[in-house]
C-alpha cells in the first residue's frame, strides 16, 4: 500500500467536481477499493480498509471539476477530527442533558417569526449526566478574565443557566440582519448592572423594560443590547431584536415561525439541536479560518439547503442530523463523502491512538438517504466516548512535551 501522503495526494483530485446538472457525483469508498483513472502524479494508489457499502469497489473520478474542500479537506482531514474534538468538548459543557423535554414555550415566543437559524441547549440538572460531571471534573478554567467576569457580576454561565435559545434572521451583509439569545437561568440583576455601567454601558428603557446597551468595537453607537425580564428571564441581541422580544413577551404571544413545528421535535429529544433553512455555504463568511470558509464555498456544502440535528447524553450519548439537498444524487454523494472521511480516519488509526478510538466510533455510524434527504445517526457508549476524551488529552500532553524547547 502507498503511503498515507500518496493517498493525500490521490485523494485530492476525486474530491474535485460536479457534473453537468450540477449534482455532485461520487462513489462510495469500500473496503479495499482501488483508487484508479484520476489524473496527476500520484494516481492508482491503493487505500486499504477502507468502509463502504461493497468490497473491492472503485472510487471513480469521472466528472471532474469538484470546488468542494479540494487541497484543505484532505490535509486537514488527519488533523480535523482532533479540532472537531476540541470544539465538542468545550460545547459539551453547556449541553448537559436534562430530561427529555421540549424547550421552554416562553423563550421560544421570544426568537423572530422570520427566524432562519434557531438552536437551543438544555443545561439544567447537569450533574444528572455523567459524561457532563465528566467534563465539568477535568475542565480547566484558568482564563483571568472569565474569572474576573465572574467575580465582577456574580454571573457564572456554568452554575447559572438552565436553558438558551438562539435565533436569527440571517440577512448578512444586511442593515436587516438580526439575531437575538433568549435565557432562563439566575441573574444577580444588581450587581450585572453595575458591572455593566463600570465598562461603559448605558441604560435606557423601551416599555418599561431596562435595556443594557453596549457599542460595537470601533462603534460610536450602541449596537447590541441585553433586557431582563426578571431575574429568571433575559435576551440579548440587536437592540431591534431586543425591543421586538419585548414586545412579543409583553403580548404574550405565542411561539410563532416556520421552523417552530421542527424545533419542538428536535428540543423534546436533544439537550442540544438546531434547524436551519439557510444553504450551508451561506455560513461561509462567519467562520474565521478562511480555509474552512473556502471549503464550506464548495459545490457539495453548497447543495445542502436545510439541515437540522441534535445531541442528546445519557448512558449512550447520541448524535442525529438530516440535511436536504438539491437533488437524490446530491443526498447520496454526502454519505460517500461522510464514508470517504471515515476511511481517511481508519488510514491514520495505525500510528495515532485517538484517530482509532475516532474510527472504531464511526463503525457504528448508519448514514442513509430518502430521495434528497441524507439522515446520519450514532450512538456511543459514553464511557468509550470519557476513554476518547483521555486519549486525546494524553496525546495533546506528549505533542506539547515534544515542543518544548531542550535546554
């Protein structure tokens, strides 16, 4: 077998076009399937133990062309998964699991009617999960400033939050852009107001409510803002948004929107979930790494048109997402693309102990489609997802150990 640079190289050119309809076009990855007839240097090389649906199937690259991820899916693929962890783990906090119900009426009446984005955690009884006291025992919260926050307001988002519901509009690049968090939890009003004016904020009211107005960096004028509705209730968002959540507690309205039928189904089965309705390459422009922000440009990411999901821990710790496409074609290329990163995976399990505990995970990953809709689901043992977590902490320890400097 060629190494795993070979395969990099080879791995490049099939993730690279869409066909003439402008559906993407791919072949599932299967297990000592051959990669062949890809131009470029490095082609014909072998991958090995790789999962698919078949054995001994061909991975084709017959419509080339693909702007999807080209160079930085690949050479980040390796690596990738380690930042995915990372980024789960910090999540992981604010996303304990609570009994399975859905999110709280009064916050949701609270997000925009036009609302394309809507995303929710569950934080209360946190310690009811044993993967959450898992992570709240091994964090390490040394930061100054987060512990002056806290100290500063009496306001710790870890003990003092039970639940959040995020929304936004999604017009970016837009005046109309608004996006608005909505909390339930315990808020120290006094002394979150007077940390408030010590740094510059202002206070001014709209229908009897308070509203902590804060400027933008390099903003004159106050573009944000956070009410209380009591010291149980808050939002914070746009001052539009703001003022409208206002207007629509005041009135007692109902939860209203597009999306709301989806959002109680995902919020009565998830402590974490979220639905949007905006193509996932319009994200694009709010992700800091301009690589990320070029892959997500890409023909696949740009097929999908909506996509929701949620997590849900317990005993067993699971994952579900759905994303519908433009097309059947489309919906079937995305599971080749999720089995084509799981073969990536078990290809750098034999020298990285993380990247095998990953794949030995992803074994029980069912990935189907429905016409343009792809499903992915997976459950994982909570301890084996504790014994993923120490590895990867271990391995973080010896990688920085190696770069320190000898003296």
């Amino acid at each position: 077998m060629r190494s795993s640079n070979a395969f990099r190289c080879e791995a490049r050119r099939i993730l690279v076009g869409t066909s003439g309809s402008g559906s993407v076009s791919y072949v599932p990855a299967c297990s000592r399937a051959r990669l062949s007839n890809v131009p470029g240097a490095c082609s014909r090389a072998r991958l090995s133990n790789v999962p698919g649906a078949c054995s001994r199937a061909r991975l084709s690259a017959t419509h080339p062309g693909w702007n999807f991820v080209r160079d930085t899916l690949v050479e980040s693929a390796e690596r990738g998964f380690m930042l995915n962890l990372r980024i789960f783990s910090a999540l992981a906090v604010g996303l304990q699991a609570t009994a399975w119900a859905a999110a709280d009426p009064g916050l949701l009446r609270l997000i925009m009617p036009d609302a394309k984005v809507v995303a929710g955690l569950q934080v209360q009884q946190t310690k009811t999960s044993a993967f959450g006291q898992y992570i709240l025992a091994h964090m390490q919260l040394e930061d100054a400033e987060f512990k002056k926050f806290i100290a500063t307001t009496g306001f710790d988002p870890r003990r003092d939050v039970e639940e959040i519901v995020m929304g936004s509009n999604w017009e970016q690049a837009s005046p109309d852009n608004r996006w608005l968090v909505a909390a339930r939890g315990s808020f120290n009003l006094p002394r979150i107001t007077a940390a408030a004016k010590l740094h510059g904020g202002t206070i001014s009211g709209f229908q009897g409510i308070d509203i902590l107005s804060y400027s933008e960096p390099g903003k004159s004028e106050s573009q944000n803002g956070i009410a209380f509705f009591s010291s149980t209730n808050a939002v914070m968002g746009d001052i539009a948004s703001v003022k409208a959540a206002i207007q629509r507690q005041q009135s007692n309205a109902a939860p209203s929107g597009d999306l709301m039928s989806k959002v109680v189904d995902l919020s009565a089965k998830n402590d974490f979930w979220f639905v949007t309705v905006v193509p996932i390459s319009e994200f694009a422009g709010a992700m800091p790494n301009p690589n990320l922000s070029g892959a997500m440009k890409g023909d696949l990411l740009a097929a999908i048109h909506q996509a929701s999901g949620g997590v849900h821990f317990g005993d067993t710790v699971t994952i579900a997402g759905e994303a519908v496409t433009r097309s059947d074609k489309d919906a079937q290329a995305l599971v080749d693309v999720f089995r084509f990163l799981a073969g990536l995976i078990q290809l750098n399990s034999q020298n990285n102990q993380v990247a095998g505990r990953v794949s030995t995970l992803l074994d029980g990953m069912d990935l189907k489609t429905s016409g343009n809709v792809m499903t992915m689901s997976l459950a994982i043992p909570e301890q084996q997802l504790e014994q993923l977590l120490a590895t990867f902490q271990q391995e973080r320890q010896q990688a920085h150990r190696k770069r320190q400097p000898v003296n």
